[in-house]
C-alpha cells in the first residue's frame, strides 16, 4: 500500500517515512500543500498523512480540493494544533482521522489501520488470498498449503495489486505509479523483470494462479481450472 505523506517539518517528514518503510508500507513525502495537492490527486494512494500549516497551501484547502475533484482516499491529519475547532473542521471537510503532535509510532499505525480498515482495504497485516495462494504482505511471504516462499519488497506490492484488483486487467502504468510513484523514471521492463519474478515462484509453489499477459493491455490473475 502507498501512503503520502505531506509534511513541512522536513525531519519528521523523514522519520514518518522510515517508519513505514519499517512496516512495508511504499511511502513519498512532499513539504508544501500544492506538491501534496499536485500527489494526491494522481490517485495513487491508499492514504494520505496531512499536516495543517503548509507553506504554499495548507491542508485544510488541500482536502477541500481533493474531495470536490472526487478524490475519496483516507485521510489522517497529522498537526501541532489539538483545538476542538480545527478537528472539527477537518472533518467537515472530509478528513478521517486526526492526530496531535507530539504522537507515537504504535499510535500513528494503529490510526493508519483503522482508516483503512474503514476504507475496506485488506491491511499489511493480514493475508491476502487468491485461489490457492495467501500473501502475507508484512512477513513478504508467500505460500501454498504450508509450502512457503519469501518474497522481496516489490515482488510483495506487485502480487498484492494484482490481488486486490482481483481479475481486473491492471496495465504497467498503473503497476509504475503504484509501486514507484507517478513521476518516476521506472521503464516498463522493470515490470517485466517482476513479473518473470514472481511467475517463477508461483511455479515453484505450484500455484493453480497465474500472472496471464494481455498483449498491450497488461496483466491479471487467473486461477487454472
């Protein structure tokens, strides 16, 4: 899952960020409420951190303009302010959570669960199953009937998009903008490379699932018969 964090306290942008690398979460962080709008809305993330006071845009407005464009990914403030006045404003305005700082990281991963909990969205802890394969996303292990694999990092967040659009054909862009974020330089080949990754390990499980190419469309999961 892909988290952004948009946050002008350039030290605790980076701490965030290491933390959720720590529970395999993808994460990109920007320091101005524009650059965060410009993020958000590209419709990559599963979750957005916000903080309050921003140079260029604050998150108040932020929010304000990614819900009137549709966009309805999860929000979490993350601010200084603790006033019963700004908490309720960001709600109003569509925020899912809020949380003061100074916070701990068990609080800030349990509220981040919780948000995507109510999002309905499967969450790193758990087990992610699709015909006769579960991927556990924070142990990157995959396995079949007790028979198990590790996984690394990307092999991880590749299978579990593929996994959670189920049988939906998912192209490489949406695959590069996911996985490494909508202005990276990734060429499609790296998807190739993942994929001729991660069919060689279903092989080796013996999946009845397989990674099935759609010429020019991109990929899905099928399961044989």
């Amino acid at each position: 899952m892909r988290i952004l964090i948009v946050e002008d306290e350039l030290h605790l942008a980076e701490a965030l960020t290491q933390i959720l690398k720590k529970h395999h979460y993808s994460v990109d962080a920007v320091h101005d409420g524009r650059t965060g709008l410009d993020y958000a809305l590209s419709g990559i993330y599963d979750l957005l951190l916000l903080d309050i006071m921003m140079p260029e845009m604050d998150g108040f407005s932020l929010l304000k303009s990614i819900r009137k464009e549709g966009v309805s990914t999860p929000v979490i403030f993350l601010t200084a302010k603790g006033e019963v006045t700004d908490m309720v404003t960001g709600l109003d305005y569509g925020a899912d959570d809020y949380i003061a700082k100074p916070f701990s990281s068990e609080e800030l991963l349990a509220r981040i669960r919780s948000a995507l909990r109510r999002k309905g969205e499967v969450l790193p802890d758990d087990a992610l199953r699709f015909g006769d394969i579960e991927l556990h996303t924070a142990l990157l292990k995959l396995s079949i009937n007790g028979k198990e694999i590790k996984l690394n990092l990307k092999e991880s967040e590749l299978l579990e998009l593929l996994m959670t659009r189920k049988q939906s054909v998912t192209s490489k862009e949406q695959i590069i903008e996911k996985l490494w974020g909508f202005d990276s330089e990734v060429e499609h080949n790296n998807v190739e490379v993942y994929i001729s990754f991660l069919r060689k390990k279903l092989t080796f499980l013996n999946s009845a699932v397989r990674i099935n190419t759609l010429r020019n469309v991109g990929y899905v999961l099928e399961v044989l018969s």
